[in-house]
C-alpha cells in the first residue's frame, strides 16, 4: 500500500508540475498583450477642432487625447501646444488677426477657460 501511495503522489506531483509550466507563458502572454492594448489605446487623440486664421497663415487644432487616467484637452499651435485638464463642452476660437487668437474651453456651471494664443511673426513682414 505504501508503494501505491508514493505512485499516486508522484502523479500528482507530475501533473501540478505540467500545469505551473503551462500556467506561466500562458499569464505571461496575457499579461504582454493586455500591456500592449492599453498602451495603444491609452495614447490615441480625438480632434475636436481646427481653426485657421483669417488669411489661412496659421491654424490651432485642438485635441482631446484620451490619456489614463484622466484624458486632457491639448491646444496646438506654431510647434507649441498647451495642456488642459478640463474636459470642454464647448469650444470657440475667436481670430484677432492672423497672429493672435483667443481659444475659450467653457463648460457647464463653471468660468470659461480663455487661452490667448500668440504665434511668432513671419519674419517677412512687419507686425
């Protein structure tokens, strides 16, 4: 009876040992590709609007980039951007001239966030 027992406890010893060499590639490949699905997904933008001065010489896009865990508002302009944390309900770009802009990011119940918007003069002209 001793004999059987040792037989038994080596099967199952044997079978634990197969199924913790199955179990860790197996957790590793989810855990590689769950790393993978969040990075991709954590970086993407959505745009919310593009504004072009009056003359088309310059333009500010305004994203919303879906970053975890709170996603922002991302004005870009003239190699330059500017970070938001509050999500707007609405956005308005208000042209002063082709170098000057106003970006107002309101949302409900609070003061509207206004961002002057200023782009370096074109050094062919004259400001």
């Amino acid at each position: 009876m001793d004999w059987n027992d040792d037989s038994v406890e080596q099967e199952k010893t044997k079978f634990s040992t197969k199924m913790g060499c199955l179990f860790i590639p197996v957790a590793l490949g989810i855990s590689v590709i769950s790393i993978a699905a969040w990075y991709i997904l954590s970086s993407q933008e959505t745009q919310l609007k593009i504004s072009h001065s009056p003359n088309q010489l310059n333009s500010i896009e305004i994203v919303k980039k879906h970053d975890f865990p709170d996603p922002t508002i991302r004005i870009y302009y003239d190699d330059k951007n500017v970070m938001k944390t509050q999500i707007p309900d609405k956005t308005t770009v208000e042209w002063k001239n082709d170098y000057q802009a106003i970006v107002t990011l309101t949302k409900q119940g609070q003061e509207p966030d206004i961002v002057d918007i200023e782009f370096d003069a074109n050094p062919d002209t004259e400001r």
